[in-house]
C-alpha cells in the first residue's frame, strides 16, 4: 500500500475533540492534506507511525482548551510527546487557544519555547471562520489545486473530442450559449442582492456610529433609553429586511447535465466554484445575522465599552472585505464566459456602489486571486488588532485581580 504522507498534523485533548475536528474538516475542505485522528493510521506500531507522521509534515497544529498542558507534567503524556517531537524537528508549530486557556507561569519541561510561537486564539464561534482564516495564512503547507471529481482525464478528452465535432455541426455552440448565459445571469443576480446587503451594512455602520455618539452624550438614564429603544427598533428592522431579501431572492442553483458539463470544461468553468458560490452567497446572510445579533446583545447587557464597540467594527469590517472577496471571484468566474453571457452584469454593475470600483473584466484569474488574498490579508489586519486589544484589556484585568487580591490580604491582616 502507498504511503500517505500528510502536510498538517493536528494535536489535541479529547474535550477539544469538536473543535479540532471543524479544524481539519475546514482545511480539508480548503485542500489541504490533514492528519487529525489516530483512526487515520494504518496497522503496524503506533507510537513510531504517530512520530512520522509528525516528522514529515510542515505545520503541527496545537489545539489548546483549558489546563491542556496541565498533564504534560507527566513524561508519558501524549500531547507532551508529540509537541516535543515537533519541536526537535523544527515544525512549524501554531498554537490554537480556545475559551479559558491560558499559558501556564512555569511551562512544562522542555515545552518553554513553545509559547514563544505565534498563537491565534479561537475564543468564540462568531470568529471560528476568521480565526481558520487566520490560522491558513501562517501555514507552510500549500492546498492542493481543486481536482474535477466529476469528470475523469479520459472523460474530459472525450468530451472535448465530441464538444469540437458538435461544434462543427453548430449543435453544441447553441447549447454553449444557453449554458453560459443562464450561468452569467445568476452569478450576477446573485451579485445584485449582495449590493443590497451590503447596503444594509453601510446603513448599519453609520447608524451605530450615530447611536455610540448618543449613547456618549446622553446626561440622563432617560437619554439613553431612548437611544436604545431607537437603535433596537433599526436592528429589529433591518433583521427583518434582510430575512426577507434572503427569501425572496435565494441562492442560485446549478446544477448541469453531462453536455453541459463538457462545455463548462470547454470554457474552464470550475463546476465546484459555482457551488461554491452558493455556499459563500449564503454565509453573507449569516454574517448580517450574526452583526444585528451582537448589537441587539450588547444593548441589552448595556455594554458599550470600547473593547464591545471595536467588536462590532470588527464584525462590520470583516464583511465589508468578504464582500470584496466575494465581488472579485465573481468577477474571475464571469471573465471565463463569452461576452454574450455578460451583457447582465454591464446593465446592472454601472449602479453598484458597494463593490470596488474599476476591476475589468480581462484580467488573468491569477490576478483576481491577488485581489482576494488582499481582502484577506486585511482581514488578517482587522483580526490581529482586535486580538491585541483584547490580550491588552485581558492583561489589565489580570493585574486588577492581582492588586484586589493584595488589597484583601493587607486588609485581613489589619483585621
């Protein structure tokens, strides 16, 4: 049997199983090769496969839930084990804090370099995805190129064979054009009602602001209230909106028979791109939801502390730039089609606002993914502020707690 040789190695405590597991299933799903379970090995001896296996790989993967390195104390610990193994061998190692863990004051023996790594800390499930994202920017590993399950090398030969004779009878360029055009149509409607969500969130973020500067002005409780009661109702509104748009105006489908199928690959259409697409269209609702709830929640707890504002900014900014993201791999697939298939988006893009400005439609799809990994560098930016801010306010805590328990020592002991 070929071995498998794995370029990720998960690491992780059983009560970590979930999250470890989403871990690998998204970078699974990225194309990434993932070792993640002892279920993956072979027969054979197991401590020397699981140490290859670490061996060989680029990045160890190090899922951290509260006291993980508690029982690396003990020599025989298995996550003890395979961190120093990855150490010996100049892994590439990150760190993936989740709720409650914290480094310990003395590191266990032989694992003090470790948190001199670079950690990302996954500390709730409203950042999971931007925290994954995180975590693919400090990889080694590259993901392998998206494979066509659906179609096999000889298939594929075959049906440009029989594209290239049906062309010649004008059979299959009918059919081309129908295909492209449906295609190039509901990309771009799809794109449409994400101008609309986007809109929303323009509205969102002037409004908040409004509402901070109210809340910050206000001289009486009644003030306030006011401000609250005014900003709940927008919430609650736009929530509405946007639950109806989503209804009205659902994900694009597609689906294609096994001639269309050829076309696509006639035109170097990634048929997985296109569901992907769906996929991506959907989670942007999610995203809006999951914005309203947390304004709606920090009203209610009255939080408007200037760590829960930079929150909702986050959020705020974090979509802004999937949506670019998002603006820029359409643009990649739509630049594949024929020009008939694009006469949709020329009538509709002149009255988007929301999206960037000025991206032709002839540039090379290596260019359109520079522009996406920008959006997701800043993101990386938007992330990596937030999280300074939050270890900075985590840090002041700590010392608060440490000088209240000083205080109440000395007042003991004056008792």
């Amino acid at each position: 049997m070929k071995k498998v040789r794995y370029d990720i190695f998960i690491s992780y405590r059983r009560e970590a199983y979930d999250t470890a597991n989403l871990i690998a299933e998204k970078l699974r799903n990225a194309g990434y090769s993932v070792f993640f379970d002892i279920d993956t090995l072979t027969s054979g001896k197991f401590n020397e496969q699981l140490i290859n296996v670490i061996s060989e790989c680029k990045d160890f993967i190090l899922v951290l839930p509260q006291n993980a390195l508690d029982r690396c104390q003990n020599e025989g610990d298995w996550i003890r084990r395979e961190v120093l193994c990855a150490l010996q061998n100049d892994k590439n190692i990150i760190p993936v804090m989740l709720d409650g863990f914290v480094w310990p004051k003395v590191m266990p023996q032989g694992m003090k370099e470790l948190s001199n790594y670079q950690a990302i800390a996954a500390t709730g499930h409203e950042f999971f995805d931007m925290a994954v994202q995180r975590l693919q920017g400090f990889l080694k590993s590259k993901p392998a190129k998206p494979i066509r399950k659906w179609m096999t090398k000889a298939g594929i030969a075959l049906g440009v064979i029989l594209v290239l004779l049906m062309i010649g009878a004008g059979i299959v360029h009918h059919i081309a054009g129908v295909t492209c055009n449906e295609i190039g149509t509901k990309l771009t409607s799809g794109m449409n009602t994400m101008e609309l969500l986007t809109e929303d969130c323009k509205t969102i973020k002037q409004e908040i602001a409004s509402f901070y500067q109210a809340i910050d002005n206000a001289k009486t409780e009644e003030d306030r209230k006011y401000a609250e009661e005014d900003m709940i109702l927008f919430t609650e509104k736009i929530q509405k909106d946007v639950e109806s748009l989503h209804k009205t105006m659902p994900a694009p489908e597609f689906s294609f028979n096994s001639l269309e199928n050829y076309v696509l690959a006639y035109y170097n259409i990634d048929k997985e791109e296109l569901m992907a697409f769906s996929t991506y269209y959907n989670s942007m609702f999610d995203e809006m939801d999951h914005l309203n709830d947390e304004i709606l929640s920090a009203i209610e707890r009255h939080n408007y502390s200037q760590l829960e504002r930079d929150n909702i900014s986050l959020i705020i900014n974090c979509f802004e730039h999937y949506i670019n993201g998002f603006y820029y791999g359409y643009m990649g697939s739509l630049s594949l089609l024929p020009k008939s298939a694009r006469e949709k988006h020329f009538k509709i893009a002149k009255k988007w606002k929301c999206f960037p400005n000025g991206t032709p439609l002839d540039l090379s799809q290596e260019e359109y993914e520079q522009f996406q990994m920008q959006e997701v560098e800043l993101i990386n930016e938007e992330i990596n502020r937030f999280n300074a801010a939050l270890n900075y306010t985590e840090r002041q805590l700590n010392e608060l707690g440490e000088r209240i328990d000083e205080l109440e020592k000395i007042a003991n002991m004056n008792e």
